[in-house]
C-alpha cells in the first residue's frame, strides 16, 4: 500500500561515468539541504517545488531534463528507495563489496569509496 503524501526524499538519477563531486562532498551537500530543510519551512516548500535548482546551488549536479522527487516520511510512512543496479558483476565478493560500504549511492550511481 502506497503512502498517501507526495513528500519524501527521493533522488534518483542515472548512471553516468562522470560524478564531478566526491561521493562524501555530496553526501555532506545532501546533509546541509536536508537539515536546512527541516529548520526552514520555507526552504522546505523550495525544495519540495523545486529541488534540482536547490542541489545544483549546492553543487550537486542534475542533468538538464533529469526529474528529481522529494518526499517526506511521517511517523506512520517511510519511503525507501530501491537505487538503480549497480554496472558491476553481482558475484559474491561484489555483493560483500556493496553490503560492506565499498560503494555508495550517489548522483552519478554507484560511486567507489577510495
């Protein structure tokens, strides 16, 4: 059953070879709006309305055209956000890899930690 908000957060975007942030930058990008979000009502309408123009004023880039949805959970609704498969080999050391923290979500897809 579906929750019945159209708030939470949800950045989904395809896969692509060039991240021009460091998966931690954008992490801690995502930490800053986020938390200004939920100090800011106003903000938070902002970012709700409009939050490509709110990530790339934060240096997170969202290609022309990319649909970016933000929803908000509530104490009886959660959203999780199944992401895109990874372009890698799902064999068992890759899946250890990805449970292990090796990779992390990020704009681009799946980023390596270094």
């Amino acid at each position: 059953m579906a929750c019945n908000s159209d708030r939470s957060l949800l950045l989904s975007q395809p896969k692509t070879k060039d991240v021009p942030m460091e998966a931690n930058e954008q992490q801690q990008a995502l930490g800053k709006i986020i938390a200004n979000a939920w100090a800011d009502e106003g903000f938070k309408q902002q970012f709700i309305e409009n939050p490509a123009e709110i990530l790339r004023a934060e240096g997170i880039s969202v290609p022309d055209g990319m649909m970016v949805n933000v929803m908000e959970n509530t104490p009886t609704c959660m959203h999780i956000v199944l992401p895109q498969s990874p372009d890698i080999d799902l064999d068992g050391a890759a899946l250890d890899a990805l449970a292990g923290g090796e990779y992390v979500l990020c704009s681009g897809g799946w980023c390596q930690q270094e």
